[in-house]
C-alpha cells in the first residue's frame, strides 16, 4: 500500500511499516499543507492511506469524502517511543481499511 506518514509522524517509523511504500509529507514537499489540501494532493499522487496523530482530522474533514484511508494513531505524545508499540494494531489495520475510512490505534 502507498502511505503517507503525516508531518507529525516520526519519519523513522516509516521503517517499521514493512511491505508498504511509505512516504514523508516532507518529502513530498507538502510541509505546512492543511488536511484538506494534503488528501486532494495524495489523490493526485496516488496514495491510498494517511498515517497521522491529529485527533482533529476527523472533525475536520470529510474523509468520506476525500477516497483516502486514514490511519489514526493514539498515544500520549507523538514521540517514536510512543508510536512505535502501534505498528502491529497499524499494521492490522492498513490490511483492512478502505478508502474513505478511519481506523483509530491505540489510546
């Protein structure tokens, strides 16, 4: 699956995501884009799944709507420590989200 880690994500985690395509917003150059932005961009680009900690992006934005799965990952901080206990209930999940919908992990 072609994922996008969120600029909030430790881009180190991408290397715990074993069998998907990851990618950084920074690397993508997509740094300070707001949510609904960023999914019409990974629409363009065709990625199928965002990687995030932003509790908001739910309220926020129609992922219904916007063809991506979101990946939403609850810990205390957003600290690699934190995030990477999450990669087997990630790793589950990206195996069973569609697109246009949200999967909340831990917390």
């Amino acid at each position: 699956m072609r994922l996008l880690l969120d600029e909030c994500v430790p881009r180190p985690l991408n290397r715990d995501l074993v069998g998907h395509d990851v990618w950084t917003v920074v690397e993508r150059g997509w740094s300070s884009k707001r949510n609904g932005e960023l999914l019409k961009l990974m629409v363009a680009e065709r990625f199928e799944a965002l990687l995030t900690v932003d509790q908001g992006i739910e309220f926020e934005q129609n992922v219904r709507k916007s063809g991506i799965a979101v990946v939403l990952m609850a810990a205390p901080t957003n600290r690699l420590k934190e995030l990477r206990p999450l990669v087997p209930q990630i790793l589950k999940a990206l195996a069973r989200v569609s697109a246009g919908e949200l999967i909340r992990v831990g917390g």
